[in-house]
C-alpha cells in the first residue's frame, strides 16, 4: 500500500501549483484593490486642490468585486494550510483514531459545500450574472460579481481532495515513513 501513496504523491506537484496560481490571484487582486481604493479616497478628498484627480464612478463596484474574489479564495486557501476556523477542544479527550474520522467527516461535508458552490455558484453567474450589467461599467456583465463563488468552489474541491487523501493515507502511512 505505501507504494501506492508514493506514486499518487506525485500529484502534491499539481496542488502545489493551484496554491501558488490562487496566492498569487489573491495578491494581485489585494494589490488592485489598496491601489483602486486609494485613488477614489485621493479623488474625494484632493479634488478642490487637483481638479484633474477625480474619484472614479466604477471604483465602489471594482473593489466589492476584487473584495468578493479574496474572500472566497483566501477561505479555499485556508482548508490547504489547515487554519480554517474548527473545534478542536475535544480533540485532547478523543482517540487518534475518532479524530482522524470525524477530520474525514468535516472534509467530506465542506468538499460538498465546495460542489453546491462550484454547480449552484456556476448557474447564478452564467443566467442571473449574465443577464446584468455593473451600473457604473453598463460594459462589463454582471457574471465577474458572480464568478468568485463557482471559482472558490472548485478551488476548495482541489484542496479538500488532497486533505481527504493525507487522511486516507495517514491510516497506513506512518509518521516516520512519510519523511
């Protein structure tokens, strides 16, 4: 059986980049969203010294989107690192073995939460978001304000089948053949 987990650790590569692919989304909308914030306060607040500088009418609407987009990624980043919000005041009291099931359990129901938000999140954003438009941007559909949901829900999919998998692989690899 242990060989069986060395040859499917060769994916950990894959998951390693979708961690590095959704940080670096993360970063750069976090980055457009100080730096599209800052110039609506700059046009607010120094219009009557700088005429020219002025608070653009769509800047409200992008950075609620950028915000939307880091929330739902940064919460599916959170189940790779493990530092999602969980109870472990029991844990202490419980056996190895009720704490490895019931941390199976919990991945399975949010892995399911992870398929409602990529299945139900996906046909919000192609009817609903496809039929709108930003008020301020009548351009740009409404499926960008949608799209974080369905994204974070494949994301966190990922990340909960290589949770699952450690799990799974922790009942038969032991802790000093894993190194």
């Amino acid at each position: 059986m242990p060989k069986f987990f060395a040859t499917v650790d060769k994916i950990k590569k894959a998951y390693d980049w979708t961690d590095r692919i959704v940080l670096l989304v993360c970063k750069i909308l976090l980055i457009a969203d100080i730096s599209i914030t800052s110039y609506a306060v700059a046009g607010r607040m120094l219009n009557q010294y700088f005429p020219f500088l002025k608070d653009p009418a769509w800047s409200e609407e992008v950075v609620l989107t950028c915000m939307s987009y880091m929330a739902v990624l940064s919460a599916a980043l959170a189940i790779r690192k493990g530092s999602h919000i969980r109870m472990t005041a029991f844990d202490k009291y419980l056996p190895k073995l009720a704490i490895k099931i019931l941390d199976i359990l919990s991945d399975i129901a949010v892995l399911s939460l992870g398929l409602i938000m990529a299945h139900v999140g996906w046909r919000y954003a192609t009817t609903l978001g496809g039929r709108g438009f930003y008020v301020s941007m009548p351009w740009l559909s409404r499926f960008w304000m949608y799209f974080p949901v369905p994204l974070a829900g494949v994301a966190m999919i990922i990340f909960e089948l290589e949770s699952i998998y450690n799990h799974i692989k922790s009942f038969y690899v032991k802790e000093e053949e894993k190194a």
